[in-house]
C-alpha cells in the first residue's frame, strides 16, 4: 500500500492509498486541529481543549451542530510511529497486558491510519470548533465529524475485558 499526499486547491492536502495500480483511494480533508500537542508529547486528552479548524467551504455545514453537547470525529493518523502494521500489541505498549490481536485494540498502528474520538463540544464560531477529549496532535487531518448521538450511539450493553478496567482504574488513580 503507497499512501501520498497531493495538493488540491485549498490549503489542505488529499490523501490518496494506492493499494494496486487499479485501486486508489482519496480522502479529502475537511479540516485540520490546532492543540499545540506534537507527536511524543504527554498529553491528558480527556481533558486537553483542541481547535478544529475547518476549511471555509465546509462552515456552512456546521448550523445546528452547537445543539450537539459531543461530536465523533474522524481523523488521518499522519505521523505513524512504525511502518509495519503488527497483528498482536501489548494495550499501552505494556509487558503486563495481555497480548492482544490487532483489532481489539486501540493502537494507532493501523492497517488504516484513521482515528476515531467522541470529543464535548465545547463551542462553535465561523468554521472552527472548540473541542475536549480529541486524542489527535497538532496539525493532524480531519476527515469527517458527525454529531454524536445518544440513540445508536450508545450502547449501555456494552462490555469490555478485564485488562481495559485496569487500565482505566489505574488512569484514573493517576489524575
């Protein structure tokens, strides 16, 4: 998989995957966040606040959005930290977790770099956001935000293993 970046006529780049000569994929970037969090910075993304600055093609689309307390939003992991996509991780990069397949994880080493976060919405104005909770550095591409939506959204049914509540209680005990 070749991944490039290709200029278009905003100041944003399209990101296009080229699987096969015949297969190609374009994603265009709607925007970008501003946090000033660089890649190996130590950050508490659930409390940072981060700017999402959309391209000005795109404010229009943001009416109504502010009835939204959380918005999902889905983004480019631009600065992977490997080139090669492992299929089992350690969560957290720890001796002390189970190894765990790929795709029950939440590694940013992904077949497909894309992230995902429900971030508060804290307020719009003009085509920029204010958000807390994203977990994306500085300058990372946004690809898409919706509105997040407590029916479909939530799933109260919803399990997780044990190792991910020890994870989140020991978080916890840190903050």
């Amino acid at each position: 998989m070749c991944i490039a970046e290709c200029s278009n006529s905003d100041t944003l780049r399209d990101i296009v995957v080229k699987q096969q000569p015949d297969r190609v994929l374009t994603l265009r970037p709607i925007g970008h966040v501003e946090n000033g969090v660089q890649k190996g910075e130590q950050a508490i993304w659930e409390e940072l606040e981060s700017r999402i600055v959309l391209d000005s093609q795109w404010a229009e689309g943001l009416q109504g959005l502010e009835e939204f307390s959380h918005l999902v939003v889905i983004f480019w992991l631009d600065r992977p930290s490997e080139t090669e996509v492992p299929l089992q991780v350690h969560p957290e990069a720890r001796e002390d977790m189970p190894l765990v397949g790929l795709f029950a994880s939440r590694t940013p080493l992904r077949p497909n770099p894309l992230g995902v976060t429900t971030a508060e919405l804290l307020r719009v104005q003009g085509n920029e956001l204010t958000v807390r909770g994203l977990d994306a550095f500085d300058g990372t591409p946004v690809l898409d935000i919706k509105p997040y939506l407590i029916r479909g959204d939530l799933k109260p049914e919803a399990s997780v293993p044990g190792w991910l509540r020890q994870l989140w209680e020991e978080h916890d005990t840190e903050e």
